[in-house]
C-alpha cells in the first residue's frame, strides 16, 4: 500500500509549508554553493594558470558569449519544456565538460565548453529566480509578510549561502596550489617584479608570462578532479531534494506560463525594449564588469604578481565570506531603511575603492591589504546583487521569466567586456572605464526610482478623485 503525498490545492497552502517552503529554498542554495564551488574555484585562476596568449579570460568571455545567446533564446523555451528544477540539475551537468577541459587548455577545448557552460547559464539562473518568485507569492499566502518583502528575504539567504561557494573552491585551489615547494619558488620571483609591474600599470598581455609562473600539471589535475566531483554531486542535490514548482503553482496568469515557447521569447524580447529596462542596462552591465574585473584582473595584477597565485584563493575566499554575511545583512537592512540609501551606500564604497585601485602600488608584506580590499568588494557587491535582483521582481511582477533573463543577459555583455578587453588594457584603463559606467547607470537607476514613485503617485491620486466623485454623485442622487 502507498502512501500519496498530501498536496495543496492551487493556491491554497497550510502554515506547516512554510517550512516546506524554507526547506526548498535553502537546499537549492546548497545545490548553487556546490556547483559554484568549483566553477569560481578554476574560473578565478583562469587569469593566472592559462595566461598565455589570454586563453583564460577568452575562454571566460566565450561563457558569457553563450550565455548572452541564452538569456535571449532559452530561459523560457527550456523552463516550459522540463520545468524549473530539472531545467536546474541539467544546466549544472552541462557546466562540467569545461571543467574537465582544465585538464588539456587549449583554444579548441576551452573555448567550445565555456559557450555550452554559457549556453546552460541562462536557463539555470531564470529557473532559480523564477523558483524563488512563485514560493515568495506562496509564502505569503500563509503569512503576514508580503511577497515581496519574501522575496528579497529569499534573496538575501539565496546569496548568503550561495557566496560561500567563494570559500570553498578558493579554499581548494589555494591549498593545493600553495602545497609543497611551488609557493616558496613563486614567491621569491615576484617580489623582485612588484615595484615594475603590479599594480594599476599591470599589461596582461605583455607582463604576464615574465610576472605570472606555470602550475604543475598534478596540481591542475588534482584541482579538475575535486571540482568535477562538486558538480555532480549539486546536480544530484537538486534531483533528490527540491519540490517540483508545480505544487506551488498559484494565480500567475500574467507570468505567461501558459503561452507557448516563442511566445514567451517573444514576452523576453518586448520587455529589453521598455524604458525602465533600458535604463538599467548600464548598471546591469556594470555589475557583470566589476565581479569580472575583480576575478580576473584585480587577482592578476595585484595578488598573482604580488604574492603569487596560491593566494589568489584566500582573497577570493575572504571576499565570498564578506559577501554572503553582507548578503544577509543589507538584506535585512533594506527593510528598515530602504532600497534608495543602500544604493547610495554601495556607490560610494565602490567609488572609493576604485581610486584605491588608481593610486596603490603593492609592496612586498602587504599582503593584508588585499584582504581588507577583498571584504569591501563583497560588501559592495552584495548590495548590487540582492538589491538588484529583487528590484527586478518587484518592477516587473508577472513577467519573471523575462525580467531575469534581460538582467543576466547585460550582466553577462559586463562580463564580456571585461574579458575581451582585459588581456589589452592596463589595469587603470579599465578602472577608469568601470567608474564611469557606474557613475552613469547608478544616475540612471535612480531615474527609474524616480519614475516609480511618481507613477504610484499620480495612480493614488488619481483613486482619490475617482472615489471622492463617486460620494458626490453618490450624495447627489440621494438628494434627488
């Protein structure tokens, strides 16, 4: 005899799913922490240990290529087609082929698997926004809280535990790359090269190979394998572990769940063209260009050539951390004080840390600065991240699907950017190019606020003339 699980009705949940729903929440974050253990953990190195003739940073800017293509074509098409939690386990299978090409990097293998990890990325990142909107709306169902209040919660403990991910993978690859006597070797190179090269003035192109020294191949084998094991084991996390999203599938009509695949491309494609989208853009691309930048320039000119490349793991590490707790944090803050001066707060922290950037010169036993500079990073990045991707939600209820997929779609042309150009341009080009388009899309950003605000307004407004004629006409028929 088998026992059917008991089901809601649409729309209708019991308080225990709460923590139902909490439960699904946090085991797709551990599957995401998994997963992203080992892709930060080689995508942070690829600037370092495939340097020559810019393989690394080309075969990243094929990823964000691909996923570019993704979020324009695939989200909806694949989400309608396995639904939201197998469109997540296969996307995290499809990341694996450019891991295992670490173990042979060359133009022919990376730069094929990076585009099919990009091509995975859209899917699976829409899926887990889309998974974590229709639980928020579930949630509140059974809560005083609102959804949308849900959302940024769901948010805030989704990057919190997703940011950890930093920890693991750097943790993985600066142990085994600061093993034996290849640290001390890497160490005493570099330091005679800091005062010439690192810093602002760092080229990749023409100082990498006399700033930047070859792993062994053991070591790069050792770090491919621990990797590919993560990934298998977070596709099989989501498998075992998560609710299919149609036990929560409530009155989302407008969500366009109901249309057909290019319908709901077409519903993609019309919201890039709407002026409260196209005036996030330049921010949407900056926060791609600054995680990019960070990972990939800031690690090579400043820690590889530095202290050498073994550290490149711990600052990313100490960056995760800062991240997922300011994740939590700011989220939580976001209740009391507001969206709006967050924002500001995150922009000016940013600012500052770019002229660090334009005006610091490393030196030998300077190594703590780079963790203090990695900790305002994360603390900058999170209010980007969670503010951000919440803001989406709540400026384009019912059209999720596209919503996600035009911010990951010009996060990734930030990552792209940033990539193409990196091998090329000296550090202080592309610092200088970063602040300027956060200076412009962060002004932009606030004239959507603005936008919003005026709008619900005029709509207030508006209802209170409606309903104030309405007691007059009421008033005067009773007269009559």
């Amino acid at each position: 005899m088998t026992v059917k699980e008991e089901k809601p009705l649409e729309g209708e949940f019991k308080p225990s799913e709460r923590w139902r729903i909490l439960k699904n929440v946090v085991v797709i974050s551990l599957a995401f922490m998994v997963q992203f253990t080992a892709y930060f953990g080689a995508a942070n190195l690829q600037s370092s240990i495939n340097a020559e003739a810019g393989l690394g940073t080309a075969s990243l800017a094929a990823v964000y290529a691909g996923l570019i293509f993704s979020n324009i074509f695939l989200p909806a098409l694949v989400i309608k087609w396995f639904g939201t939690k197998w469109a997540i386990a296969l996307s995290f299978v499809a990341y694996m082929p450019y891991i295992a090409a670490q173990l042979y990097p060359r133009f022919w293998t990376l730069i094929p698997t990076g585009l099919l990890l990009g091509l995975a990325g859209g899917p699976l990142w829409c899926a887990k926004c889309m998974y974590l909107s229709v639980v928020s709306e579930a949630q509140s169902k059974i809560s005083t809280v609102t959804a949308e209040a849900l959302l940024v919660r769901f948010f805030g403990l989704f990057f919190m535990i997703f940011q950890i991910s930093q920890v693991w993978g750097n943790l993985v690859s600066s142990l085994v790359l600061t093993s034996g006597d290849n640290a001390a070797a890497v160490t005493a190179v570099n330091a005679t090269m800091i005062p010439e090269l690192c810093g602002a003035n760092f080229l990749p192109a023409a100082d990498a190979d006399e700033a930047l020294r070859p792993q062994p191949p053991e070591k790069i084998q050792m770090i491919t394998g621990i990797y590919l094991a993560c990934m298998a084991g977070a596709a099989i996390i989501v498998a075992i572990g998560v609710d299919s999203m149609k036990r929560y599938k409530i009155d989302r009509s407008a969500s366009g769940t109901g249309l057909s695949g290019f319908a709901l491309l077409a519903v993609t494609l019309k919201l890039m063209v709407e002026p409260n989208q196209l005036l996030l853009i330049l921010l949407n691309v900056f926060v791609g260009f600054e995680q990019a930048f960070f990972g990939a320039d800031f690690n090579a000119a400043f820690v590889s050539c530095a202290v050498g490349t073994g550290t490149v793991g711990f600052v990313m590490m100490t960056m995760g951390v800062a991240d997922a707790i300011s994740c939590v944090v700011t989220g939580y803050i976001a209740k009391v004080v507001g969206r709006l001066p967050l924002m500001c707060f995150a922009t000016v922290l940013h600012a500052a840390l770019l002229i660090a950037i334009l005006v610091w010169r490393p030196q030998a036993g300077q190594s703590y600065l780079l963790y203090i500079f990695a900790i305002l990073w994360g603390v900058s990045d999170s209010v980007w991240l969670v503010q951000l991707n919440s803001y989406y939600g709540i400026l384009f209820p019912g059209r999720e699907e596209a919503a996600f997929a035009n911010f990951r779609l010009w996060e990734s042309v930030g990552y792209i950017i940033a990539y193409v150009i990196s091998p090329y341009a000296r550090t202080s080009q592309k610092t200088y190019l970063m602040f300027a388009m956060m200076l412009v899309g962060v002004a932009m950003y606030f004239t959507v606020e603005y936008r919003e605000r005026r709008g619900k307004e005029v709509e207030i407004t508006s209802k209170e003339v409606h309903r104030d004629k309405g007691f007059d006409n009421a008033a005067f028929k009773s007269v009559e």
